[in-house]
C-alpha cells in the first residue's frame, strides 16, 4: 500500500474536476482495509472514501486523504428453489453486479441497470430508478466504524437500521462520515418479479415491441433509456441527476396547478419510483425537478464551461474544464431561479465537499 500525496482527483470524479488530495491511498482487500486504519496518515486526517467518484463535486483541493475503495467479489450466500442471498465487496461496480445477477436470470436489480457507482455507494443514497429502489432487495450492509477500524467496531446494519429513503439512509445523516462500507447482502429472486409499470419504461418496450421473458431484457430496455437521455461521463463529466426531484402533499399540489395547470406530477405507483416521501407526512406526490429546471429555461443552456444537459434537466455537465466552483455556481443559480418562479427549493443530490 503506498500512499501518495497532492493526488490529482481528476479522474476519479466523474465531473473530471481537477482538484488535489493532500494523501492518497488504494484499497484492494479487507487485510488492506484493517491496515489502513493504522496509518498515521489515515488516523491524523480528514478522510474520504471514493468508489467511482460518480456523485461527488469537488469545489477545492481536499486537505486529508482520499481513500478509493477497490473491494472486489461476489458471492452466493444461500441459494433455494425460489431466491438467492448474493453477497458483494463494496467497490465492485454496481452495473457489474446487475450483468451478475441478470445473467443468471436473478430478478429484482434490473431496473437498476447502468447506474453509475460502486456498490458501497448504493446503500448510501438507496439508489433508485424506473420504478425499483435498491431498498426492495437489500438485506443488509456490513461496514467499518472508520474513526477506530477496531475489528470489534465492525458492524451489520440490517435493512431497517439503514433507514433507506428516497435518495437518503443513516449514512448521509445520523451516521454520516462515520462508517466505511465494506459489503452488502441482498436477496433477489428466480421466480418472475416483473417490475415495468414506470410510465417511460412501459412506453419504451411497447414502442419498440419488446416482450419480457427474462430479467435481462428489462437491463437492456432500461440501459437503453438510459444510453438516450443521460450524458455519458466517458464523454462529458456529469453526476446523473444533481438535484433531487420535490415532493409535496395533496393541498400545495392543488395550489401549484391552478397557477401551472400542465404541471407534471406522479402519485405513488403512477409509473413513477415508488418513493417515499422524504418530507414526513405532507404526502408523496413527486413533482419532476427536471421540469422545474426547464421551465425556467435551463434545459441545454451553457455558461462558460459548465451548462444543463439537454436531454435530461436535472443533469449539470462540465463541457471541459470547468472547476467545482463553477459547476456549484451553475447550481445555486438554477435553485435561486427555481424558487423565485415555483416557490420549491430544490436540494442537491449529489456530495458537495
Ligand atoms: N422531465 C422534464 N424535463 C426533462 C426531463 C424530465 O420535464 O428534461 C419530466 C417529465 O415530465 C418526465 C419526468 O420529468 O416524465 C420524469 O423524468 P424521468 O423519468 O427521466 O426521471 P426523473 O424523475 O427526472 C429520476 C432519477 C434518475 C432516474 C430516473 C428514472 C432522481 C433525482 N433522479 O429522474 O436518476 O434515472 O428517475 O427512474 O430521482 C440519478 O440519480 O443520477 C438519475 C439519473
């Protein structure tokens, strides 16, 4: 394990943003994790964990060190007539895992195809799209306290003490920055569990007359949703989504239409993710940010080197070059527009540091 120092993050970030890391170090196994934890590097300073930088802004060089998290493997737990418990290393790439699963005919992440990321990432933020939440098959996360790296530190955190929200869990709240996330376990089936009801998925295989007979053609369809209207970051550095979309309950609903009466907004289980509201008990109706962003007039828009995608609103691109600084002022100026026109705040998806 060799630490090296002033690392350019540039292409760990997937916003290919150039910023240095005062201290940077590779993991590639738990015995290099558990030594890690007695560098006084690791101990003396501020620290983070990188999978494949894919939902992170750097806006300044990073005074600690950087730890990228090469973790690799999967496993079969428990394998019976009708599910399978995989287990899989935190920095194995998260669509890796999917081809995994979708070629054995396991069903239950294929809606998640493509997503950017590793696999520690997912229980982070719960990731989510057309229609599948990774909280649906997660069963639990085994992590590492990361102040001690005590072996009696090492902790399973069941599904339910991950407190998986929409884009939300404990690790981005009461534990946050607390612990390393080593692997995680999740149970998917091998009977049929077809999950196409999300409107643009549902369109897409109609259109294109595509009958599913197996968790792998969903992966294909989604992948190429997904290939159609999100920026590859091998081409353009992006995040996915920078904000998160706006959920509001039945009364503010109302109030927006009669001001925007061709407002687009889905109610749970209307071809839509079946996401939680993250504000408690003011209800669950998503209203797309991306259209917020749009009508404000942002959709394909560029200053300087930064701009709005123009297949997707809610994705941010660095045309080339661009600093983290510039790519958070593009931001804050899309939130301030979008809050004077709609009265919504939208909040960013994505880990400024
Ligand atoms: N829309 C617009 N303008 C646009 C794009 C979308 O008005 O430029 C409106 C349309 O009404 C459309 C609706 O937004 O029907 C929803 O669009 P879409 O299905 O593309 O999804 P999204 O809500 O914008 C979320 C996730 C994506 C995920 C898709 C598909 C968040 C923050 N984003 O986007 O996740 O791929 O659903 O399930 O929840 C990511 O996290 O990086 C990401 C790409």
């Amino acid at each position: 394990m060799k630490i090296l120092e002033k690392y350019d993050l540039k292409y760990l970030n997937t916003f290919a943003v150039s910023v240095r890391a005062k201290f940077f170090i590779q993991i590639e196994s738990e015995s290099e994790l558990k030594e890690l934890f007695t560098l006084p590097e690791f101990q003396q300073n501020k620290k983070i964990f990188l999978g494949s930088g894919s939902n992170v802004l750097f806006t300044k060089d990073f005074d600690g060190i950087v730890v990228l998290n090469k973790l690799k493997g999967i496993e079969i737990l428990e394998d019976n007539s009708e599910t399978v418990v995989i287990k899989c290393m935190s920095g194995e790439v998260w669509h890796d895992l999917v081809n995994f699963a979708v070629e054995r005919g396991y069903w239950g992440i294929e809606n998640l195809s493509f997503i950017p990321g590793t696999v520690g990432a997912a229980p982070m933020q719960n990731i989510g799209a057309y229609g599948a939440e990774l909280k649906n098959v997660l069963e639990s996360v085994e992590s590492f306290e990361i102040t001690t790296g005590k072996e009696n530190k090492k902790r399973i955190f069941s599904k339910e003490e991950c407190e998986l929200g929409y884009r939300d869990s404990v690790f981005k709240n009461k534990f946050k920055d607390q612990y390393f996330i080593v692997s995680i376990t999740l149970k998917l089936s091998k009977i049929e569990k077809k999950n196409i009801s999300y409107k643009i998925l549902q369109e897409y295989l109609e259109k294109n007359k595509i009958e599913v007979k197996n968790s792998k053609d969903v992966s294909e369809a989604v992948m190429a949703i997904r290939k159609s209207k999100l920026p590859d970051p091998n081409e353009i550095g992006n995040v996915g989504s920078f904000f998160k979309n706006i959920f509001v309950g039945k009364e503010k609903l109302k109030e927006l239409l009669k001001i925007y009466p061709t407002m687009p907004h889905f109610e749970e289980g209307e071809g839509t993710s079946p996401q939680p509201s993250p504000y408690k008990g003011e209800g669950a109706i998503k209203i797309p940010s991306a259209w917020l962003i749009e009508q404000c007039g942002w959709k394909g828009k560029r200053i300087g080197r930064v701009g709005v995608h123009d297949r997707q609103a809610l994705v941010i691109v660095n045309h080339g070059g661009a600093t983290g600084e510039e790519i958070k002022n593009l931001a804050e100026q899309i939130i301030t527009s979008v809050q004077d026109k709609f009265s919504l705040t939208l909040v960013p998806e994505v880990n400024i540091v």
